[in-house]
C-alpha cells in the first residue's frame, strides 16, 4: 500500500503557508522559517534552544539606533493593552505604562 496518500496532510500542504526571517525571544537567535499562515502569528519552536518563543522579525522594528523600551527579561516585542498596561509575551509581566 505504498500508493496511500494521507488526505490530512495533503489538505495542510493546499492550506496558506507565511516564511520569512524569525527570531527566538529567548536566545535571539536567527533562522528563517515556513509556518502555517494564521493570525494571530503562532510561537515557533527555536532550532538552537527548543524554547517555542520565535516570531516572525524585520516588518515592524524601529530604525536603526532607534531607542526602545524592554522587559526585564530582556524581550524587545511587548504587547501595548487599551487600558496603557504593558504585557510581555515572554515572561507574562504586565506593567503600567511609564506616561500613562
């Protein structure tokens, strides 16, 4: 039966994929990476550190020298809440937002 075609992956393989560069949270490293498009952007598992903290990287960083805010933790990607908190993704440390 060598001839048998799994219809579940078949369908997946049909399905929207997103790639580009991504960045582990985590241990910062760099990788490029195929994933299934879905929104919001699913967490990828790091190829160097396991730790499942990659996001996709490059469309949304401030320019170069560019001053930024980050955690504690030492995560540069934060969540901005409507009520002026601060979440990290990483960690889970919310904050009040230092002008709020």
């Amino acid at each position: 039966m060598s001839n048998v075609i799994n219809l579940g992956d078949a369908r997946q393989a049909r399905e929207p994929h997103a790639q580009g560069p991504v960045k582990c949270l985590r241990c910062r490293h760099e990788w490029h990476a195929v994933w299934q498009h879905q929104f919001p952007m699913p967490f990828l598992e790091c190829p160097q550190c396991e730790a499942v903290a990659g996001v996709m990287s490059g469309l949304y960083e401030p320019a170069a020298g560019r001053q930024v805010w980050s955690c504690r933790c030492g995560n540069e990607l934060m969540y901005v809440c409507r009520d002026g908190s601060i979440s990290c993704p990483l960690c889970g440390t919310d904050t009040e937002h230092p002008h709020a």
